[in-house]
C-alpha cells in the first residue's frame, strides 16, 4: 500500500490545528488504497501549537510533528516537510494542506483517484466547473485572485491550469526530487513558493490534473497573506518570463536577425556613397547584404545556437555553407532590390526629422526584403549549419 502524507505548515494555529486533525481522521477512515498520515510542521509557534499536537498524537497515532527551530515562512516549512516526509517516512505523495480547514478534506480522495489515474501533481481548483471563492470576500480580494489567476494565464501563455495560486495540492514523490533542488532560495520563502514549485513541475513536463473544491475562508486568526505576497509573486513572474522568452532559439534568431537589419541598412547607406547610381543600387544591396550575414553567423554560434556551438575547425567551412544557406535570402533580397531600382525606381517617400534623411522606395524594399529572407533563414540555419545533435 503506498503512502500518502498531508502535510500541514503551522505558526499559531493553536486555535485550528485540533479540528483539522479531527477532520482529516474522519476522510482518512474512508480511504482503503492508501496509508494516510498527518505532518504538523510547525516553526515554532509561541502560542503551543506544537505542544497541542504531541497531546493529539496520542489520540491519533497517524500524526507526526517536525518543529523548524525558526520561522521559515511557508515555503520553507513545506520544503522541510517534504523532505521530511519522503525521505524519513517514506512517502510516496504528500498533500499540501491549510491548518485553518480552508482546505475541504473530503476532497482528498478525489486528488487520490486522479494520482491513481497517472497524474504526478494534482491542484485543488476554485476556478473550474464545482470550485468557487467565499461569497463574502471584498473586492480587492475577488479581484487580486480571480484577475491575478487569468494575468498569470496569459503571461505564461498557458491556459491549461486555472488555478495557479491554490495552496491545496498533491505532489508525488518524482516531482519532488526534480523541483526542489532549484526551490533553495530566499524568492520561495514565502507564497511566490506555490507560483516557483508549479511552474517549475510544468518545465519539467510532469501531467498536471485539478480537482474543483470549494475555498473556505478561515474562523479562527488572521490571514497570513500580506502584500509582499502579490509583490513578490509579480516580480518572479515577470523575471522567469523574461527568460524564458529571451532563451526561446526563434526569440534570440529575430534580435540578432534585427541587429543584423540595422548592420544592413547602415551599411547600405554606406555602399551606396561608393555605387551612386540607380544602376548600380543592386551592387550596394548585395555588398550591405553580406556585411550583414558576416554579423549574424558570429552573434548566431555566440548566442542563438550556443548549445550547438561549432568548434575553431568547423568555422570555415560552416561560414562557407552559411553563406550559401543565405543564397536564398539574398537572392529574395535582390530580385526585390532590382524589380524595385527598374520598375518602380528610386523615388523619396518621407523625410526622418532632425536627421535630414530621405527614406525612399530603395530603402523600403530592403527593410520588405529583411523581413522575407529572416523566414527562410531560420529554416536553413536549423537545417545545415548548427543542426540538432543526435543523442
């Protein structure tokens, strides 16, 4: 039979702690697949909650106590008592579980039945089909919750999990071991830990199911949640995404593509003070085309292809084989460059102020030409220059 331990942070929670308990006995009685357990984690409340729980533990023998010598804030203190659980219990899933039963307990087993089904991390959800948010709950609060949910939706571009910010949860063991290593960190201490574990388990491609429950705002004592809480949540958000979309390959090819562009039209400027005529343009074009491509190869192997990074000796040839995979972008740029200069012409379009510069048709069909070659380019370098290394 595995095990499954719900684990329960605690600082003061003197008042709660006892029926909480007392709940969770009556569910646990009913589950029949599952060797279900209680780990108080207390940091060291000065109200006695830890004294309180070695009293409950003679009633109630699945109940285990771990006290953190200081206040640990709550990622901590589940960190701690994940570590615990797993590797001194030998559990094969751990709940994350609100002392204050604002948890609904008769849930739990429907988080069993979904880890039954292959799912490695269950959420408890309020805002799917059968969840909900107390009726009685100010504005602000609706609005931080519900808003901050659908903002974190769309700033991860993942719509797959309503519910981001729950703290009810149930984790297996496999996901532990991948996450928490990179969970170390003052930025977790707190609630931004709930936010830091999940997406982290959604990196790590482990199946993400929720359950609906319905969230119960707390009777006894205050909420612990205070606005550094919202603070700190956005701050991570914001950094993480930033990150991971200027790590994202086709993000890194448009910068050093757009770097690349600015080379080109400079240089084009450039050339054309040598080939100043309109039947020469098409030699400026071609010329200002490969100062360019001699700027993206280098930035390309530096940054957008670091992880497939050519060694010295590759280098030579590789530029040969980039310049010919960058045939069919200058040839795009070209054609354009010439139907431009002998159909339209080179005619003035507007004037940049306080520059004193004309752009005209010539420096338009570059620019349409840039943006036409990126797309066959992004294919060509992924294809012969730095290609996918084979396990």
């Amino acid at each position: 039979m595995q095990k499954a331990i719900v684990i329960v942070p605690t600082y003061n929670e003197k008042g709660n702690i006892a029926k909480t308990i007392e709940s969770l006995d009556v569910i646990f009685k009913k589950i029949k697949n599952w060797d279900m357990n209680v780990l108080v984690v207390d940091d060291s409340s000065p109200d006695g909650t830890a004294d309180l729980v070695r009293d409950l533990q003679k009633k109630f023998k699945f109940a285990e106590l771990l006290i953190n010598k200081k206040k640990s804030g709550l990622g901590g203190a589940y960190l701690s008592g994940m570590n615990h659980a797993f590797n001194k219990l030998n559990a094969d899933l751990v709940f994350e579980f609100d002392a204050d039963l604002s948890h609904d307990p008769k849930k739990i087993p429907d988080f069993l039945t979904k880890v039954d089904q292959g799912y490695d991390f269950v959420l408890g959800s309020r805002y799917i089909e059968g969840g909900s948010i107390p009726e009685n709950w100010g504005f602000h609060r609706k609005f931080l919750s519900v808003v901050g949910n659908r903002f974190i939706n769309f700033l991860m571009l993942d719509f797959s999990i309503r519910d981001w910010t729950t703290g009810f949860r149930a984790i297996k063991k496999e996901v532990y071991l991948a996450v928490e290593k990179e969970m170390h960190s003052e930025l977790f201490s707190g609630y931004t830990f709930q936010i830091g574990f999940l997406h982290k388990t959604l990196r790590k491609g482990f199946k993400i199911a929720e359950v609906p429950f319905e969230f119960k705002d707390r009777v006894i004592g205050n909420s612990k949640i205070g606005p550094e809480y919202i603070k700190n949540t956005l701050l991570y958000l914001m950094k993480v995404r930033i990150k991971e979309i200027l790590e994202m390959r086709v993000v890194k090819f448009a910068i050093v593509g757009a770097f690349g562009a600015a080379i080109q039209l400079i240089a084009l400027q450039l050339w054309r003070m040598i080939f100043s005529s309109e039947q020469t343009f098409v030699f400026a074009n071609f010329f200002s085309i490969e100062t360019a491509v001699i700027s993206n190869f280098i930035w390309s192997n530096l940054w957008t292809f670091k992880d497939r990074k050519l060694k010295t000796s590759q280098i030579p040839l590789s530029f040969l084989t980039f310049n010919l995979s960058s045939a069919g972008s200058i040839l795009i740029q070209t054609v354009i460059a010439y139907g431009t200069a002998n159909l339209i012409g080179l005619n003035p379009v507007f004037s940049v102020p306080f520059i004193n510069y004309v752009v005209d048709t010539g420096t338009i069909s570059s620019v349409a030409g840039i943006f036409i070659g990126m797309f066959w380019n992004f294919f060509a370098y992924n294809t012969f220059i730095w290609k996918k290394k084979k396990n």
